[in-house]
C-alpha cells in the first residue's frame, strides 16, 4: 500500500513540477525618482519576472556558466531523474532491482536538498522587498542651490511558480521517504 501512495504522490508532485520550473518563481521591480523641488521624474530600472528555466537562460547568457549548470542539474535535473528512478522502481516486478533503484534514490536523496536550497535563494532574493533609499542632493547653478532628492524603491513578489515548486519539493520529499522508508524495504526483501 505504502508504495501505491509514494508513487500517486510522485506523480502529483511531478505535475506540480512542471509549472514550477515554468512559471515565474519571483517579480522584481526597481524604480528611480529623483524630486527637483516639486518636479519628479521617474524611471523604471528593472521590471521582470523569471522562472526556474529563465534564470537559467539568463544566466547562461550573462557567462555565469557554473551557477546556471548548478541550479539547471539540482532543480531540474535531479528531480527528473528521481522521478523516473521512482516510477521505473514502481513498475518493476523484479524485487532485486525494485530494492537498488529504492535504494539508488535514497541514496541521491540527500542532493534532492539542493531544490529546497534553490527554494531558499529565491526566498533571499525575496526578503529584498521594499528595500528603499533615500538620498538628499544639492545642486548650485547659476548662484541658485537646488534640493534634489533621489530614491530607489525595489518590490518583489513570489510568483506562482514558486508555490508549484514549493509544493513539488514537499510532496517529492514525502513520496521519497515513503518509498525508501525502512519499512518499505524490509517489505521487499521479504517479498523475494
């Protein structure tokens, strides 16, 4: 029974997946004002949203080579394979490879942590909310001394991406220890 429920929770968490690497985990938005006495102007600096695949992508783009491959093989990678390890250990009817591929993924297990550590990036990036600066000018022309104030305002917000992610992690992790727990081992090497 229990490996019925880790593999329905795998399949639910892979489908949780999908949308988790797709969507947008975060918005970020910086803008810039600057007030010259009661005239303002003000500019948007950055204004994007961006998925697990778009990080990736930009940064791969910006030569940032080590840290896309890393987020790339740990969110995407890794679960995939996990999830096709799990499903092949599911369908299998010979206990001896059902037993090393339970045991093979309980055993990459521990770099599954590395989507959770993805997960704690995005909620550092995150934590940046509303970070704004205030900084109080004075310009002279022509014997007239100006004030001019100038701030920046960053906001941003998880996207729904990050939810589905989210979600992945938790059920892939629960599906995970179902299928490896103790338990369900001892069971298989009863059955054979």
């Amino acid at each position: 029974m229990k490996r019925h429920v880790a593999f329905a929770l795998n399949i639910i968490a892979i489908g949780l997946f999908i949308p988790g690497i797709t969507l947008p985990m975060f918005a970020l938005n910086m803008e810039m004002s600057a007030l010259l006495n009661a005239a303002g102007i003000s500019s948007t600096l950055i204004d994007k949203e961006l998925s697990i695949l778009n990080t990736v992508q930009e940064l791969w783009e910006g030569d940032r080579f080590l840290v896309a491959a890393l987020i790339f093989l740990f969110s995407v990678c890794v679960p995939i394979l996990k999830t096709i390890l799990m499903s092949l250990a599911y369908f299998t009817r010979n206990l001896n490879v059902r037993r090393s591929l339970a045991q093979f993924v309980s055993a990459i297990g521990k770099w599954s942590m590395a989507d959770v550590f993805v997960v704690a990036v995005f909620l550092a990036i995150l934590s940046t909310n509303h970070a704004d600066t205030l900084s109080q000018e004075t310009l002279t022309l022509f014997g007239f001394t100006l004030g001019i104030d100038i701030s920046t305002q960053t906001l941003s917000a998880a996207g729904d991406g990050f939810f589905y992610f989210v979600g992945y992690c938790l059920l892939s992790l629960l599906a995970s220890h179902i299928a490896t727990s103790p338990y369900t081992l001892k069971r298989l090497d009863n059955e054979s």
